[in-house]
C-alpha cells in the first residue's frame, strides 16, 4: 500500500474545472486548497491502479502547473495483490 501526499500547483483561472478532475480520480483526495491554485492532496493504491500511476494521470490535467510529493508511506500487504497483476480465476 502506497499513501503519496503531495502540494499540486494549478493555474488559478483553471482551479475549478481541475479540482473537479482530480478529485474524480480513485484513490485521490483533496484536503486543501488555497486562492492561488495549491491544493493538498492524498493520493494511494487502489484495487486497479498504483498511487505512482494515478499521480502521472494528475500530472495531465488540464492547468496543473507541478506536482511534488511531499511524503510518501509504504507498507507490504500480504492479503492484497498487486494492481498490475490480474487476479487468478479461483
């Protein structure tokens, strides 16, 4: 499990529509925002996706300016397969 907080920067005039974009993301929440475009957000695995792969889909919104990591936690689950893996037909 990968928990990745981070501070995306975002062109001010585009703030609304890119929130909203982000915040539609699996596994994406956004704690934070300031007036001049910073928002605060957590981003973690999900059942499909790795955090790694959600933060490089961010990175293509329309109006974010960077993205930086900020903290990153990581522990193994052993009950919980990869999200890169397909599940075994059981």
């Amino acid at each position: 499990m990968n928990i990745c907080g981070c501070l995306v920067h975002i062109v001010p005039t585009a703030l609304p529509e890119a929130r909203a974009q982000i915040e539609a993301f699996d596994g994406v929440e956004v704690h934070a925002q300031t007036d001049d475009g910073r928002l605060v957000v957590v981003v973690e695995d999900t059942e499909t996706a790795f955090a790694s792969d959600i933060l490089m889909k961010l990175h293509q919104v329309p109006g974010v300016i960077t993205l930086t990591i900020n903290y990153h936690h990581f522990e193994e689950l052993p009950h919980r397969p990869s999200p890169a893996v397909p599940h075994p037909e059981t």
